[in-house]
C-alpha cells in the first residue's frame, strides 16, 4: 500500500518519531519520494540534503536523522 506523501508529513509533525522510522514504515513510489523531499523542505524540516541528492538529513527537536534513498525507494542508514 502506498501512503501519500502529505500523510508523511502529518505523520511527521504530529509524532516523536524520525523520518527513518517513519519512512521505513511507508513505501512511496519515486515520484511520491521526490514529492515528500519537497514538502518536508518547504514546511521547513530539511536541514541539510547532501550533494548527491540520495541522502535527507533532517533535524528536529528530537533528533537528527538520516533516511537514504536506495534507487528511488527509502530506505534506513
């Protein structure tokens, strides 16, 4: 089952939880990734992409956390 991506961002701001729990627990499509990468930059959430574009860091008052992105499918580091 594929979770939308503003479910992901809900997801995120209402829990405790990191993106890598979180991600890990969804299966976007790439263009739903691409979506959600976007989303979370523009609310705000990214604090950092890296060069390459594979890996999200975000930082929250939680903690930080890393979600690679494994050829166009999440995946935890």
């Amino acid at each position: 089952m594929t979770i939308p991506a503003s479910e992901v961002i809900r997801a995120i701001s209402a829990s405790a939880e990191s993106v890598s729990e979180i991600v890990r627990r969804t299966c976007l499509r790439s263009d739903e990734v691409s979506e959600t990468l976007d989303e979370l930059e523009r609310v705000g959430c990214v604090s950092e992409l890296s060069v390459n574009g594979d890996t999200l860091y975000r930082a929250n008052r939680h903690q930080i956390s890393t979600v690679t992105l494994f050829g166009g499918f999440p995946g935890t580091t």
